[in-house]
C-alpha cells in the first residue's frame, strides 16, 4: 500500500508549509542529496497527493521543485514531478 492523502498526519496539518524564502517541503526533499532516489520519489509523491498546489509552487527566488532536482540532478525526481504534473517550463 502507497503513501498519500489517507495519511492521518497529512490530512489534519496540511502541507502548504513554507521557510522565510518560500521553500516548501516538496522544495526541500528536491534538494535533498539523499541517496535513497526511491524513498525520495515515495516521499514526494506523498507531498503531492496530500497537497497537490505545491507542484510548481516557486520559492523567493523563482525555483520550484523541478528546478531544485534538476541540479542535482535526480531524475527519479523528475520523473515523479513530471507523473505528478510538474510543468518543465517555468522559466527563472
């Protein structure tokens, strides 16, 4: 069974969370140079479904998720924005 919005914590706090410079969780788990890329695409996936308006969501400095992954860059990360609608055209 796969993570999501039945997650009791999710569904009673929410995740539309952000530091002083507008990065979200799904910002941060995208900088994340974890070397666990499935745990990290579970983990986004479970960001999305419970709050699916952070998807292209950009920080203070213009960046998205999908901006953050690239320069690592992770492309199970990518690939799991991409499925989770992630547009690859925002521009910074």
């Amino acid at each position: 069974a796969g993570v999501g919005a039945n997650h009791p914590a999710l569904n009673e706090f929410g995740l539309h969370i952000s530091l002083a410079d507008g990065r979200t969780l799904l910002h941060l788990a995208c900088q994340s140079r974890s070397s666990l890329d499935h745990s990290k695409s579970d983990y986004i996936q479970m960001v999305l479904h419970a709050e699916p308006t952070l998807v292209n969501m950009l920080d203070d400095c213009g960046q998205t998720a999908a901006h953050y992954a690239a320069q690592l860059p992770s492309v199970p990360a990518l690939f799991t924005l991409k499925q989770m609608g992630a547009f690859f055209n925002i521009f910074n």
